[in-house]
C-alpha cells in the first residue's frame, strides 16, 4: 500500500470554531484510513475542554516536537507554540491571531521541506491575523507568496460544483480595473489546468461570467464583456479549449445552467461566493489552485458567535480534508478511492 497523504492542519483563530472543527472530524477513525493527519498546536491546549460523548473513546493525539517524528494510524500534533495563553471562545484576540500565525507558518514551512503532503487550513480573521510577519489580506495571498506561484486562482468546490474567480479580496471598486485580459487569460489557464491535473477532466468545459448586469447587454451597461472577456475566450477558443461566454451571472445560476460546464469562472469575489454557498454551504471546500501544493479549507469563517457552543457543523472542514486527500493523490498519479 503507498503511503497515506499526510496533511498539515493549521488550527485557525482559536477563538473561533477551528478547534472544534477539527476535533469533530478527527474524532471519525474512519478518516485514518485515507490520510494522517498532523495538527499544528498542542492537543492539550486545543481539544481538552470539549465533550466526550458516553461510551466512546476521547480523541487522543501523538504529540510530537517535529513532523519529522509523526506516525500513520493516529492523529499527531506538532508542538508550534510553548507558552501558556488564556482563551475566550469568541473573543479573538491578540494570542489567537498569534496562534494562527504560528501554525500556519509552521505547517508551511514543513511543506515546503517535504515533511508534508498537503496542508488544510481553518479558518483566521484576517483583521486579527495581521503582523509585521503577515501581511496579507487572506491564506490564497500568503500561500501563492510563500510558495512562490506566480498566480494563483480561488476554487471553490462541491460534487457538482466548481466555482473561481479572478480577482479575490479586493475592493468592489477596483474590480474593473482589475480586471484585464492579462489578468484573465491567466486564471483561465490555471483553471483549465487544475481540472485536468487535479481532478483528471482531460477535455474541461469552463464558462466564464460577465462583469455587468445582463454582461453588459451589448454595450449599453458596460464594455468590459466586448473588450476584454469576449477577445480572451476567443482566444483559448482558438487554441482548442472548451471555453465559453460571457454568461450573464443571474441567469446562468438561476437556470442551474452549470450542470453543463465543469467549472464556473467569476470575475469578483461574491459574484461566485454567493450563489457557490447558497448552492453548496456545508459541504463546499475552498481550494487554491496554481500552487505547487495543495492546500484546501472549508468555504466558512471563524464564527466568533458559534464558538463555546459546541454546535458548529464540522462537514465542510471534512470535506476540505477528504478532497486534500484526493488531490494528493491525484498529483501523485494514484487512484483516488470512492469514500462518499
């Protein structure tokens, strides 16, 4: 049997639902079958305080200083911090931020060294996570710098639907600046071949939305779909890629017409997020494609107002867990095991 995928977790804003999160989905054995995971922060601090429900066994984690030391057939965590802190679920704080600091550029930096496959990220405030060391408005753009990706493209993904964009966590207001056909031609091309590397679509149908109510109803509401999308599909067109549009956003969810495509293209965050977590909220996964790694998380927030209340819903987190497994071994040119 080849080895199993062995995926860093970084634990998030420990304010938040993270922790929970992950205790919840690791408490499923199941799981160990298909991956080891290696949580980054010490088990004592993160998981101690949560229920263990009669008759069952609690959640314990082989705690090590390196990820050098993990092993297969249970969950592992590497000590990434050593100092005692106080935390209050929902109260972020400057120890959390911190926290989510430290293990994610720990889980990093064993990436990059090898030690891991892939890592799954839970989820940060990115106001509260904000340092002389990290300066970046979300995981995609410090990821995409760390790794040295030239690009890279949100993806966000259910069973039957993928959805990215082209500009990210940017101001509505400077979308259409953004917006070029440089810019455009790019992610397209990174999306083409994230279907084809990652999820084995070896002749993808992509569509791509307009920027524009109607995309731009011939001119009369905008010219962005005339002079830039429109040259950039026919473009790709020419070269002999499944591209098409530009699709009218409100339409073209509105009439399901992404069952036809394999993925969806969005020119701004919420253009895509919104109908992507109307559709597919608690199973959908966040991945970052164009990265020489994979990393996945779930397609939520920290939720602060659920935190201490043991009733978060940890089914996108495993998601984003089970398909890190998948695309691990997809790269790895395995066959990825039907689970679910």
């Amino acid at each position: 049997m080849s080895q199993l995928p062995r995926l860093g977790i970084s634990v998030g804003d420990l304010a938040g639902i993270g922790p929970e999160i992950i205790y919840k989905t690791l408490r499923d054995v199941r799981l160990l079958k298909y991956c080891t995971p290696v949580v980054y922060g010490t088990a004592t601090v993160l998981f101690d305080d949560f229920p263990t429900e009669e008759h069952t066994e609690p959640l314990t984690f082989r705690q090590v200083r390196a990820a050098a030391d993990i092993a297969t057939g249970k969950p592992n965590a590497v000590t990434c911090w050593d100092e005692d802190f106080v935390l209050t679920p929902g109260q972020p704080s400057a120890a959390s931020g911190a926290a989510a600091r430290q293990s994610l550029l720990a889980a990093c930096r064993d990436l990059k060294e090898g030690l891991l496959d892939g890592i799954v990220t839970a989820p940060i405030s990115k106001e509260n996570t904000q340092a002389d060391d990290f300066r970046y408005p979300g995981h995609t753009e410090f990821l995409t710098s760390f790794f040295g990706a030239p690009e890279s493209l949100m993806f966000l993904v259910s069973e039957d639907l993928r959805v990215a964009t082209v500009t990210g966590h940017i101001p509505l207001k400077d979308v259409s600046g953004r917006v070029t056909k440089e810019l455009l031609t790019k992610k397209l091309r990174i999306l083409l071949t994230s279907l084809r590397q990652d999820f084995g679509i070896q002749k993808p149908r992509v569509a791509v939305l307009g920027l524009n109510p109607h995309a731009g109803e011939k001119g009369l509401l905008g010219t962005e779909e005339a002079d830039i999308v429109t040259p950039v599909i026919q473009q790709l067109l020419e070269e002999g890629h499944l591209v098409y549009g530009p699709f009218p956003a409100d339409g073209y969810f509105g009439t399901r017409q992404y069952h036809q495509f394999d993925a969806t293209l969005a020119l701004y965050h919420d253009q895509g997020l919104i109908p992507f977590k109307t559709l597919a909220f608690e199973r959908g996964v966040n991945f970052t494609a164009g990265l020489p790694i994979v990393r996945t998380s779930p397609d939520h927030g920290t939720a602060y107002g659920l935190a201490g209340t043991f009733k978060a819903d940890e089914t996108s987190f495993r998601e984003a867990l089970y398909l890190a497994c998948d695309l691990v071994r997809q790269r790895q040119g395995l066959v990825v095991e039907k689970r679910r």
